[in-house]
C-alpha cells in the first residue's frame, strides 16, 4: 500500500465515524421516542428495554451506512481540494481519479459486508423486533395485527376469521387491501376484498368492528355445488366480538413480512406463488374445456345438477356461462393476490441488492463532486448529502410503491435510482483535474463562474452561426 493509498484512506476514517455515530444516534432516538408510549407503563424489566434498543439498531444501520460513506466522501475530498492537496498531486503527475480507487476497492468490500448485514442480519432483527412489539402490545389489539402476513383472529363465539392487508397505520388504526377469509359458517366460503379498512374498538377493548370501504364479497356454499355469489359494497362492517379475550401476549413470532424474510426464504414464496398461478391458469382451462364440450353437446351433465329451465329462460349454455364466469372471476381475485405478492418479495430482494451497493455509487459521485467546490465546508457536505441520500430514498420508496402495485418491474424501481447517481458521477470523474474554482472563491464566486462559462459557450454558439451562413453564401 502506499503511502497516497494510506493517506487517503486515513482522510476518511474520521468522517465516517463521526457521521455513522451521529446520524444513527439521532434516528436511534427518534424511533425510540416513537415507541415510547407504547412501552411505558407496562412494567417492562431492563432486559425488555435493552432487547428493544438493540433490535432497533440494524434497521437503522441499514439507512446510516451509506450514508456515513456518502459523508466522509464528500468531506475528505473538499479539504484536499481546499487545501491545494488534489492541486499538488496532479501536478506532481498522478492524476486525481488515482485517489477514487483505493476507495473504489473498499467500497466494493462495504457493498458486500452491507448486502450480507441486509440478507441475513437485518431480517431476523425485524423479525424479532416485530415480535417483541407484538408481545409488549399485547394488551392492545391493535398491535397484534400485522401488515403483509395472514393474521388468525379468533372471536368470544369460537369462530374464526383469516385477516390480510398490505398495510396497517397503527397510529390511525386504518388498513389498505384487506382481505378476510370468514370461517363462521362450516360449509361455506366467504371471501371480503376491500381497498380500505378502519379499525375501531369499544371501550373495553374486547370487540373489534372492522368498517370496510370500497369492497366485493364472494361466496360459495356446499349445500349448492357449482353456485356463486358476488356482492359488491361501498361500505360495510364486520363485527370481531370478543376478540380482546384473544389478542394476548404471545411468544415465538408467527408468519413472517416481506422485511422479515431471507432472501432463501424470499425466494421459495416466489416458486410457491408461480406454481399457484400454474395451477389457477390449468384450472381455468379445463373448467374452459369442459364447459365448451357440454355446451356442444359433447358430455352431457347429469339433470340432478342442473336448474329446470323455465319457458323463455336461460337454457343450459347460458346458465354454464354464467357458472364459469364466476369461477373465472374468482381465479382472478387469487391470481391478482399471488402475481401482486411475486411482486412484492422481487421488490424485498432487489432491494437489498440496491442498498448495500449505494455505497460504491456514493463514492464515486461524491469524490468528484466534493473536488469541484474546494472551499464548500460543513455546510456545503451536509447539504449536499442530505439533498442527494433524500433524492435516493424517495425514488426507492417511489418506485417500490409503483412496483408492488404491478405498474413496474421491481429490477427497475430499486436499481434506477443506482443508475441515476452513477452516471453523473462517471460524467465528472475524469474531470476532477478540473479546478472548478480556487480555494479563496466562496460560493458565490462559485456560481459566478459556472454562469460565465455558460454564457461564454452560448456566445461562441451565437457567434459561430452568422460565420457558418456567410461560408456556406
């Protein structure tokens, strides 16, 4: 290693360190403070609390990590270029894009430690966390509910209901996309689809009511076989009596999220989900196939499970259609549920892929961006920091909301906001020899001067017109 290599990289030791300290310390204490209300008053011991704390860490490490690096980055390389030293080396004869890789090959290591911590550390805390929370807010029933998994609820009556929603707001007891699979009658099939739930409780805390907006009910009955119904609703609701006998501490977990999950884990619901489409596509087929040749009088169905048809009613083929299109109709509720969930967990794997490798991007855009503004300071690296991790975090979250939806690719929405930050920084690293101003120049002087030559190059453009039309006169 030489002596460049080492200088270089003790330059951004201690930016690091203090910008990983500080940012994770700050979201430390928000999530805590966050949590905070529901965690006093319940008489927790101090290994309860500690257990809390340290499972909270990883989530938030996962967010301060990159953005420790992107930090020390942009700090290291405004003091060289500040202190003339990135002047000294190009003229020395090293060109400056011989300090980015060192780091380059650093960042590559960080990239694979960071997807490591992402793919098996971060799960299992979630997972924990999210079972700690569960158990803590046990006396609420609230919490017990979770988002993304199938939650069994059990009623004061001994029956029981299945519950699913993609997301539930605890603070404001409101869920999106449930789906409830009433068990209350044996022999019949209930299934509630809503786009938006509200959750609201008694005052004992015993009875759930669920008011859902924007819904279709489908059921189906043994007593008929082959009969369907659908209902569809704007607004209905669903009484849970009795449930807060149920909704109790409880240890051990349960079903994991889409965040709780391995990328092994990840991965087989994704071949189960397939294989369920498989399944629902060779189903609908043959009740397709089947239908047709009983129409054409191919097979004819026993009369016992057929209706009398009535004078000037629907005759056989017509009631055949009207079957199959109901069990088309809700193959296509289950194959929107399991294609949307494929979805979903692509998205959970790609996006441990982009995060961890945001570590290399940040170093090679901050490098050169940190050498064009020599004499940035504090202010200049955390505003540019904020500003370009804010501009990352919101197209992740952006194109992770559009890719569960099924309007994107999940390869797309978690790896274009890599590709955006890359190419600028590829742009500007064979510039960085570039001065793009002194050290003594200020902001100001800064700006000054990117206008300038601006306007410099728009003149020569304006200039280099009236040339080129009297030439071709």
């Amino acid at each position: 290693m030489t002596i460049l290599t080492r200088y270089v990289i003790r330059a951004h030791i201690g930016p690091f360190l203090f910008a990983f300290v500080a940012v994770t310390g700050l979201l430390f204490l928000n999530a805590v403070a966050s949590r905070l209300e529901s965690l006093v008053g319940k008489g927790l011991g101090a290994e309860v609390m500690i257990e809390f704390m340290v499972l909270s860490l990883p989530h938030i490490v996962a967010l301060t990590f990159p953005m420790a690096v992107l930090v020390a980055v942009l700090y290291a390389f405004s003091d060289l270029t500040g202190q003339n030293e990135i002047t000294a080396i190009a003229a020395g004869g090293v060109h400056p894009t011989r300090l980015i890789v060192p780091l380059m090959v650093i960042g590559v290591g960080l990239t694979v430690m960071m997807f490591y911590f992402n793919a098996r550390v971060l799960p299992e805390s979630n997972h924990r966390l999210s079972s700690l929370l569960s158990d803590i807010g046990s006396t609420s029933p609230t919490l017990e509910l979770r988002d993304q998994v199938i939650n069994e609820v059990h009623t004061g009556d001994n029956t029981r209901y299945f519950l699913k929603a993609h997301s539930i707001d605890q603070a404001t007891n409101t869920m999106d996309d449930v789906t409830i699979y009433d068990m209350t009658r044996v022999g019949d099939n209930r299934i509630i689809v809503a786009e938006r739930g509200e959750m609201a409780f008694t005052e004992d805390g015993r009875d759930l009511y669920l008011i859902l907006e924007d819904g279709t009910v489908f059921e189906t009955t043994d007593d008929r076989p082959g009969g369907f119904q659908r209902m569809d609703f704007s607004r209905q609701v669903v009484p849970f009596r009795g449930v807060g006998a149920e909704l109790e501490r409880r240890t051990g977990g349960g079903g994991r999220g889409a965040r709780e999950m391995t990328i092994p884990m990840l991965e087989e619901r994704i071949e189960r989900a397939l294989g369920n489409l498989h399944s629902l596509a060779a189903d609908s087929r043959q009740e397709s196939e089947a239908a047709l040749e009983s129409i054409l009088g191919h097979e004819t169905p026993g009369e016992a499970d057929l209706p009398v048809a009535s004078p000037g009613g629907p005759g056989m083929g017509d009631f055949l259609i009207s079957e199959i299109a109901s069990s088309h109709r809700m193959q296509e509720s289950r194959w929107n549920v399991d294609y949307l969930s494929i979805y979903r967990w692509r998205v959970e794997i790609h996006k441990k892929y982009a995060i961890a490798f945001a570590c290399l991007i940040f170093i090679i855009l901050g490098g050169p961006f940190a050498a064009r503004f020599p004499q940035g300071g504090v202010g200049m690296v955390i505003g540019t920091s904020v500003l370009i991790f804010f501009l990352y975090w919101m197209g992740l979250i952006g194109g992770e909301r559009l890719a569960v939806r099924g309007h994107l690719d999940p390869v797309i929405a978690m790896w274009a906001p890599n590709v955006l930050l890359l190419i600028p920084g590829l742009l500007l690293l064979p510039r960085m020899a570039r001065a793009g101003a002194t050290n003594r120049s200020g902001a100001l002087e800064v700006m000054r001067a990117a206008v300038r030559r601006w306007l410099g190059r728009s003149e020569r453009g304006i200039d280099a017109e009236p040339v080129a039309a009297g030439e071709a006169g």
